[in-house]
C-alpha cells in the first residue's frame, strides 16, 4: 500500500517545494497511518531537501475524558517517532452556539485555522502544505451527499489530491486497506465512538447507505464512485475552459455593471448558464448562491427590456435590449456596521446603531444596565426594536469572509432566517422568508416593502415581523447593535 501512496504522491506533485507538512492528527486509524506513511516517504525521498513533518492536534471539548486520552495518545506517538507535536483545546459546542453555526462546522474550521497558523508563520521562503486523511471512503460520502444536495458538475468532483495548501497522500485507498495496514504493522490507534452513530449526515451515509449500496448494487460502490468523481473532474475542467473562451467573447463590464450580450444564448445551455454562475459567483459569493439563481438570469433572455430579478447580496440582474446587466446595489454605505440597498420607498423606514460602553448611544442609565434590561426584561420581543450581540457578529462575518456584512435591504431571491437549533448537534433549523412573511399573513403586495438587516441571505431581523434566534444578548455581551423600525417624518 505503501507504495501506492508514494505513487499517488508523486504523481500529484504534493510534496514539490514543500518545507513543512502540518498533519491533522486526531488519533484515528486514518491520521495515524497519514503521519507514518508520510514520516516513511521524507526519510526516504526527501534527505536532504528539509522539508519537516509536525503534527496537529485539536481537542474539541467534546468527548471528555475518551477526547483527553486521544490527545494523550497523539502526544506519545510523536514522541515516539520523534515527530514536532502541537495541541489546540477548544470548547466547540459553547463556540458554535456563540458563532451561530452547527458544531461539525465549527470543527471544522478550527482544525483548518489550527493548520494554517503553523503553515501562515513559516520564515520567508519556506512553503508549507497541510496533509489531510481523506481516503476513498471519505470521497465517496463526500460526492453522494453534494449529489443528494444537488450540486452541480463542480460539486461532484470531489475532494481536490492537492488544492488550496491541503494534501490529501490517502485518497488513492481505502478504509480496509488502511485498517490492514495498520494491523500487518502492529500499529495501535484511538477509535472515536462518534462515528458509529448516525446522527450527522456524513455518518449515516458512511453507516447506511454506502453499505445498502454496497450489498444490493455493487461490492465496488467505493471504488467505482471515485472513479465516477474523477471523470466529472475531467469534465468540470473542460466546462471551465470553455466558459472562459465564452466569458472572452460575450461579456464586457464598465461602471454601470456587467454586461452580457444576448448572442450567449447561441452557446450549449451549459455554458450559458456556467458564464452566469460565474458573474453570480464574482458578484454575491459563493455561499449563498444555487443552480436556480442562474438559472433565473438564463430565463430574463426570454423577457422583454426592463425586466428584472433580485439576487443574493443586493445583486440585480436587470434585461435590456442587447442582453442582460448585472449590478450590485451595495453601495450607499452608513458607518462600518451596515449598508443599505434597494430603491422601493415605504413607509416606514430601519435604522441601525453601535452601542458600546461609555457612549453617548448609551441612554438606558448604563450599558451594563442596559443589557440586563435586555435580558431580564425581554426587550428583545418589542416588535419595533430589537437588540443582537455585535459581537458574535462580527464573529460570524469574519469566519464567512465571502460574506458582505451587514446589509438593510429589501427581500431577495434565497433569504432565510435561523429561527432555532436542534438539539444535541446544535443544528439550525432554516425556514425562508418567504414562509415567515405567509405564516405571519403578511400581504403579498406588502411583503416587497419590508425592511431586512442580513448578512448575505441570512435575515437577522424582518421588521416588524420575526427575528432570528442567533446573535442573542446574553450576559457575557460587550457590544449591542439596535435596530429601530420608524415611521417616517412627512
């Protein structure tokens, strides 16, 4: 197996230029195997060249005294193997609470912040790589839950063997060949019994239905999956080019926005559509964006001039005579917290503020006060205003860095609100403004009047209706932002 992996290496020139490799280490079968395969080839191939080996292990705060003996563990091994070890401990679940994200997320983003600090720090010069263990099993569950998510081309591509910093040396094996590995070699390693329950997504895809697929379809459902994910990456690559060469031809931009003729029409429906996905993509960023956004801007060729659709993040795309135009409407800023968009003019109108410690804005008799009157008097429920924790905002925004900011504005294609959690994973439970604005018998007449407060498609506030259940005040807040729905003054 060794071998393969060495091959698989090479042949995706992962380790060319490398100074350091950060390795992921949680304990597991997969990361063990990870850190020796790869200790094995630099002693072998790379004498000489520098290039070191450390790892990198997050505790989550999670498993108690089974996650404290994993990193026991971690700690060892390198020792043993004389290999740098670093140790990250956070509190997951208090995190993902605060951040307003689902705790496998905010994992997530911890190992990959907790990875890139040690590759980021390097003297000048000095390249470094994270090595992921991603292997078959994981590329399998990765392209069935984007397909069942319905991803486009791009999406079912997989799992990159090096983009982006991130190698991945196990993706040319499997689970089983890596366990056998490990027990020909006499290689001990934790096992995390978190991932025998089926409760988030992944798992139950790893648990059943790779196994159902696997008795009534195909013993080499694994396999044959990435091999399907390596065809629609051959694919995706051809679409790319091709939508450049069309992008070339079709599509201008000056101050009034981005421009694309109507003779793109002529081009395969798929290219089409991938010049639009493209222009959405530069303009809303990726997260919030889907298959029916483009698809929308493809239907405007059909309509007659002046029509016009909104998209995520303030975006218009609006028909003209030789095509369509696409234009931000982000661009009347109010201080560093929020900016406003849309040209409707109703009644009413959202005003935002800052109020910190020891400010003017402050004229509840004290911040403190002010908090616990927020709190303790529910002041959150006054349908007029409302108050969030800035902070946590700013935290969100920062690890959603496509996401605009704040942003008051009128509904758009995709928006959504966070009205709760399900619990024990702190999952969000979604529902579109469009069913808030129905369930709250809102007239449809009235609904395009209403003010939003979003960040990107996720609505904080629609006024006077309902708020979000994220951004809470609670006594730990340092920094309010209010929101205040007037009446206009005649």
């Amino acid at each position: 197996m060794y071998d393969r992996v060495k091959a698989y290496i090479e042949k995706n020139c992962m380790l060319e230029g490398i100074g350091r490799v950060v390795v992921g280490l949680s304990g597991g079968a997969d990361s063990v195997c990870l850190l020796l395969m790869l200790k094995k080839y630099i002693t072998e191939t790379r004498k000489g060249c520098g290039t070191q080996l450390m790892a990198v292990h997050v505790h989550h705060g999670i498993r108690g005294a089974e996650a404290d003996s994993d990193a026991a563990f971690c700690k060892a091994l390198c020792e043993e193997q004389g290999i740098e070890y670093k140790e990250y401990c956070y509190d997951v679940p208090r995190l993902a609470k605060e951040r307003g994200c689902g705790e496998e997320e905010m994992g997530r983003l911890l190992r990959y912040g907790a990875f890139r600090e040690n590759i980021d720090n390097l003297p000048m010069g000095i390249k470094g790589a994270a090595a992921v263990a991603h292997h078959q099993n994981d590329q399998a569950e990765t392209v069935l839950f984007h397909i069942a998510r319905g991803s486009s081309v791009a999406g079912t591509r997989g799992m990159e063997p090096a983009a982006g910093g991130i190698i991945r040396p196990l993706l040319c094996v499997s689970k089983n060949e890596i366990e056998k590995w490990l027990s020909d070699n006499n290689i001990s390693y934790c096992t995390d019994q978190t991932n025998f329950e089926d409760t988030y997504a992944r798992n139950a895809i790893r648990l059943r239905v790779i196994p159902c697929l696997e008795e009534h379809v195909n013993e080499g459902t694994v396999s044959n999956i990435c091999k399907y994910a390596e065809r629609m990456a051959q694919i995706d690559d051809y679409i790319k080019m091709q939508t450049s060469k069309a992008e070339g031809i079709y599509v201008t931009s000056d101050s009034s926005g981005i421009h694309v003729k109507n003779e793109i029409v002529n081009e395969h429906p798929v290219i089409c559509k991938s010049v639009i996905y493209d222009i959405l993509k530069k303009l809303c960023g990726a997260k919030d964006l889907e298959d029916k956004h483009a698809a929308s801007c493809v239907a405007l060729y059909e309509k007659q001039s002046g029509r016009s659709i909104s998209l995520p993040k303030g975006v218009i795309a609006r028909r003209e005579y030789d095509g369509i135009v696409f234009v931000n409407m982000c661009n009347n800023r109010y201080g560093n917290a929020v900016s406003r968009q849309g040209d409707i003019e109703p009644e009413y109108e959202l005003l935002s503020s800052i109020i910190v410690p020891d400010t003017d804005e402050d004229e509840h008799g004290g911040f403190s006060r002010l908090v616990n009157d927020i709190i303790d008097k529910n002041l959150m429920n006054d349908n007029c205003t409302k108050y969030f924790d800035y902070g946590k905002i700013k935290h969100y925004i920062a690890e959603n860095r496509e996401c605009d900011g704040l942003v008051i504005r009128h509904r758009a294609m995709g928006d959504y609100m966070i009205i709760g959690y399900a619990e024990p994973q702190h999952r969000e439970k979604r529902k579109k403004i469009k069913e808030i604005f129905i369930d709250s018998k809102i007239p449809a007449e009235k609904r395009p009047e209403i003010w939003l407060c979003a960040i990107g498609n996720r609505v904080l506030w629609a006024a006077g209706v309902r708020r979000c259940a994220e951004f809470l005040v609670d006594r730990d807040t340092k920094e309010l932002f209010k929101l205040e729905l007037k009446q206009k003054e005649k």
